[in-house]
C-alpha cells in the first residue's frame, strides 16, 4: 500500500500524559499536513510542512502541540499534558508539489483522554 | 478563502443519480472548487476539482455554473458505498500559496436500497 500510513490508529491516554502519532507520507510528496477533527464537525487545520519546513500553525496549535517533519519525510505530533478536549480524530495528508490542493489523507489516529 | 454553504443532508436511491449542490458565490477569478468526501470512520477522500469548466473522472462529474457562483457534484450511480459526508471547498491550487484546506460542515448523503 503506498498510501499515506498513520500509527497509532487508535490512543487512549490519561489527561496530562504525553502522546505522540506518527505520519508516514506518500513517497515523492514534499507537502505534509495535520488535521483535526471532532465529532460531528469537518477537519480543521492544524500545521503543514514543505519537507522539512514548518510553514504554517493554526492558533489551534497551542504551546502544548509540536509537530516536526526531521528528515522531509515522516512527521511526528506530540501532544504534551493531554486535555480531555484534545480528545479527537488526528488526519495527516500529503500532496505533490505541483497540485497541494489535491491532498491524500491517511487513515487518522482516534485519541480519547479519559 | 471563499466560504461554501451546502445542505447539511440528502438521501439517494441506489442506482440512481446523487447531485449534491454546493454555493460558493464569493469565489474569485483563481480559485478552485474542490470535492472531497468522507466515508465514516476514515480519512478524506479527494473526488474531484475544477476551475470553471465541467470536469469528468471515474468518480464523479462536476458541474460549475457559468458565473461560478454554484456547482453540483453529479454521482451518476449511486451505490451504498456511496454513503458518506461531502464536502465542498473553495480554495487556492497556486504552489507556494494557500496549502490547508478549509472545510465546512458538508453534505451528509445516505444512499438507500
């Protein structure tokens, strides 16, 4: 499958503990996006590299959320000293260079903090 | 980015064409209007996107008005699969520019037996 890969599918954390998702792109996509999206409502955005360069945060992205793109490939989210409002489905997309718009979503990591 | 206003849900009948409305009436001269959809319980799916002529592909057919104010997503057979939250968006195709997709409510369309 070389579609974009999203680990874990699934997380379920205490409030105030750390996690951390991972996102595997589409090989050949240098742009690479996280979403968020809760219950009933469409994803919003959260941040987007250009390989390795962050480029964008939304104010959605508080002090507690960091996200890294290390190498232009992979990208990790971190969320430290989870909050029960965190809980939420976590996209990651990518695209080619040439049409950013057409953007390839992975399966989403599902975070509930109890 | 301009904002999209689509009904919030449609039923289908198996078999049948699914023509799912979206207004975009403050769009400007280059931006796009993308579709995605979202079947339950997974990522975004891109369907298809066009400028301002129609545009065709294995998924759908979309149908944007002359003043680019509209356009319609045609499914022209609509199967159970088919079941899912459609979304309509406006948005910047210019490399360098624009980047997130900005995504509203949807239509929520049930394709029923």
């Amino acid at each position: 499958d070389t579609g974009v890969s999203q680990d874990p599918r699934h997380k379920i954390t205490k409030r105030g503990q750390n996690v951390t998702f991972r996102c595997d792109p589409i090989s050949e996509h240098n742009r690479l996006y996280w979403y968020r999206q809760t219950l009933g409502q469409g994803p919003e955005f959260l941040t987007y590299f250009q390989n390795e360069a962050q480029l964008e945060k939304s104010r959605l992205l508080s002090d507690r959320f960091s996200a890294e793109r290390p190498k232009g490939s992979f990208s990790t989210l971190e969320i430290q000293r989870t909050e029960q409002g965190d809980s939420a489905m976590y996209l990651c997309a990518s695209s080619h260079r040439q049409n950013t718009d057409t953007q390839y979503f992975g399966p989403g990591t599902r975070l509930t903090v109890l | 980015d301009a904002k999209t206003t689509q009904p919030p849900s449609m039923d289908c009948a198996e078999g049948r064409a699914a023509n799912l409305p979206c207004n975009h009436s403050t769009i400007s001269g280059n931006e796009y209007v993308y579709w995605y959809r979202q079947i339950h319980s997974q990522g975004p799916q891109y369907i298809i996107h066009g400028l301002k002529n129609n545009e065709t592909n294995e998924m759908a057919s979309l149908i944007i008005t002359e003043d680019r104010k509209s356009s319609t997503l045609i499914l022209p057979h609509a199967t159970l699969r088919d079941t899912a939250v459609y979304y309509c968006i406006v948005s910047h195709a210019i490399y360098n520019q624009g980047g997130k997709l900005i995504f509203g409510q949807g239509t929520e369309l049930s394709v029923k037996p």
